[in-house]
C-alpha cells in the first residue's frame, strides 16, 4: 500500500466524518484524487465501512471483559462462532492459538450480567470459560499505520 494511502487510511481511522476536501487538505492531493482513492481503497475492501464510535460508559455498558474459550470435546466441530453469533453482548470473536480456541469480547453492564453471559456462552456453545475483567482502556481501534 502507498503511503498516501496509508494517510489516508489513517486519519480515516482517527475521523470517518471527514470530508474529502479535509483529506485533502491534509495529504496535499486534490479532492478529486482523494475521492477515487477512498473508492479504491473501499472496492480493495481496506476500508470496510464507516460507524459510529460508541462511548460503552455513556450507553449503559460500562463492563468489558475478555473470555477465553476451549470446547469440552476437541473432537467435536468447530461451530463455536455460528452457536454464539446471536449474543449481542459479544462485540468481538477471534479465533486464537494456545490452550483456548476463541477469545471474545463483551460488553455489559454490570458484574451480574457477565455472570449471566458466560453461563449462557457455557450451555449454548459446550465450553470451559477463563474471564479477564477490564479495569480501563488507555486505547483501541486505532489505526494500524501510526497517527
């Protein structure tokens, strides 16, 4: 990837809502130059999408935690996504290397509703959980070439 683009990206990453004519004001390219390689970068599939940065606290969920997840029978097929994918409290799947297989992130809004969840992710999905409760976050999402 270009390093214009990686600008691009970049203070997109930082500011969705900002306007072509930003962009290019602050990569020095024209609007139009700016706007077709937006385009690009979005039929790349680099760019997704753009949404709403959320403040978790300020909407009623201020309770993240990390669950580590192995099913009980190794044996068994991989499913685990498919089974969870209706639990809206869980914001993140990622499949992992290491004793567990998946690592979720949630968001709730208090210590009982985490208890709540992983025994619902417990029966729906057969597996053993390890949670890691957030204290605070310093950072996340940002981009991946730097400010």
């Amino acid at each position: 990837m270009e390093d214009l683009d990686r600008r691009i990206v970049t203070l997109l990453a930082s500011d969705g809502r900002l306007s072509f004519t930003d962009l290019a004001r602050d990569t020095g390219l024209s609007v139009s130059a700016v706007h077709q390689r937006v385009r690009r970068l979005q039929e790349r599939g680099v760019i997704k999408g753009f949404r709403a940065v959320v403040d978790h606290e300020a909407a009623g969920l201020p309770l993240t935690a990390l669950i580590s997840i192995a099913p009980f029978d190794a044996s068994a097929p991989d499913d685990i996504p498919d089974r969870l994918r209706g639990l809206h409290q869980i914001v993140a799947c990622y499949s992992v290397a290491g004793e567990e297989n998946y690592v979720l992130k949630v968001r709730v809004a208090s210590p009982r509703e985490l208890e709540d969840l992983l025994a619902t992710i417990r029966s729906a999905a057969a597996v053993t959980t390890r949670t890691t409760v957030v204290l605070s976050t310093a950072w996340e999402d940002r981009s991946p070439f730097g400010d």
